[in-house]
C-alpha cells in the first residue's frame, strides 16, 4: 500500500512542473508575420516612367533652322509686298507732284451750312487742299483732277470734268501747311460726256454734290436743295 502511494506522488510532481510551461505556450499568441513586407521593394524603372514620363523628342536643330527660315520668309515676302513698293517717289523738287498721302482735301459749301437755294442762285463749295509733306510740291486742281460731280437720285446731272480733258490742269505749288482754297460754283446748267449743245437747267429738288480725284481721298457729301 506505501509503495503504490510513493509511485502515486512521484507521477503528480512530474505532471506540475510541466504544467506552467504547457500553460504559459497555450496562452503566449505567435508573433503575427505581416502579409507584406514591411518595406516593399520598388521597381526604379516603373516609378520613372510614371513619376517623369518621356518628354516629347526636341526638334533637331536642322528642323528648328528650317522652321525659322519658313517664318522670316513669310515675313520677307509680306514687307517686299507691301504698299511702299507700290507708292509714289517722294517729291525732291517744288515742281515735282506731290504724293497723294500727303495731300490733305476737305470740301464744304463756300456759305456754311447753307443747303437750300433758289430764285436762280446757284451753289457754291469750297475746296481746300494741304500739303502735310516736309517738300513743297505741286497738285493738279484743275476741274478734271478734282471733279464736281452732281447728281438727282439716279440722274447724272452735272460734272466738271465733261469735255476739259487735257485742257485744263491748274497745277498749284503747295508748301508745308499753307491751305490753297478755291471756291467751285454751278450755274444750275446740265452737262453732258458728249459734249452736247444744250440750253437745259436743272430743275427743283434735292442734289448730292461729291468731289472725286486722286488726292480728294474720303471726304463728306453734301446734300442740297434746289427751290423754284
């Protein structure tokens, strides 16, 4: 009966002195490995490409020669076309004709702001020509270089310029700003490109007088009445 108690004991200290280490390993969790390494290796040439992609290929210096003589081309050929080429010499002497862009013309009746005629009065206007060039120079003011045209609605009444081909140039030297006025007066007849005889007169109405001319450039119309 002792024997088999002392064998008894002996089995229940064995089993203690295992029981805190089988404890301690079922309660202690393991160290959880992560799924992904803590610091995952990049691949140098994929962020590359996607932080820095390839910039457009640089022309080379032939093409970006070629382009600019394209450019400086087209601008050669727009200055060699311009209007200067196409403009008059500048006068040198005071009987030299002066340059249309250095003619200055305004036209207005010679009694201002009168538009209504009659008892037989005829209108007058008043034509004054500037030079605005450094180069005293000389203008043709003759009624054929600067002409009176009248006109009734669609009707072609009166021009200056009918039958005075070649006979009559009025050349004026004209200075640095010093106006030539003249006054252009209607005598209410008609005219006519034939140069026909006749004794008819313009009759009452309304009349759009307008000079025309190389120097005359955009100047205003003026509008009149004519009354019995």
């Amino acid at each position: 009966m002792l024997v088999f108690t002392l064998i008894a004991l002996a089995f229940r200290d064995t089993g203690d002195d295992a029981d805190p280490a089988g404890s301690q390993a079922g309660v202690e969790e393991p160290e959880a490995s992560p799924s992904v390494p803590a610091e995952e290796p990049s691949d140098p040439e994929t962020e590359e490409e996607t932080e820095d992609p390839s910039p457009s290929p640089s022309p080379s210096p032939s093409e970006e020669d070629g382009n600019k003589d394209e450019e400086g081309s087209g601008d050669g050929s727009e200055g060699g076309s311009g209007e200067g080429s196409a403009e008059a010499p500048a006068p040198e002497r005071p009987e030299d004709p002066c340059r249309p862009q250095d003619v200055v013309v305004t036209f207005d009746f010679a009694e201002r702001d009168r538009e209504v005629y009659g008892g037989g009065a005829g209108p007058e206007f008043k034509v004054t020509v500037v030079n605005v060039a450094e180069q005293t120079c000389t203008v043709d003011v003759g009624p054929e270089a600067f002409e009176l045209r009248l006109d009734s609605g669609d009707d072609r009444v009166y021009s200056s310029a009918d039958c005075v081909e070649g006979k009559a140039e009025e050349e004026r030297q004209l200075k640095r700003g010093t106006p030539h006025e003249y006054t252009i007066t209607w005598e209410l007849e008609r005219s006519f490109t034939d140069c026909r005889e006749s004794s008819a007169k313009a009759q009452p109405g309304w009349y759009k007088a307008n000079l025309r001319g190389d120097y005359v450039g955009s100047v205003d119309q003026l509008v009149f009445q004519l009354k019995a």
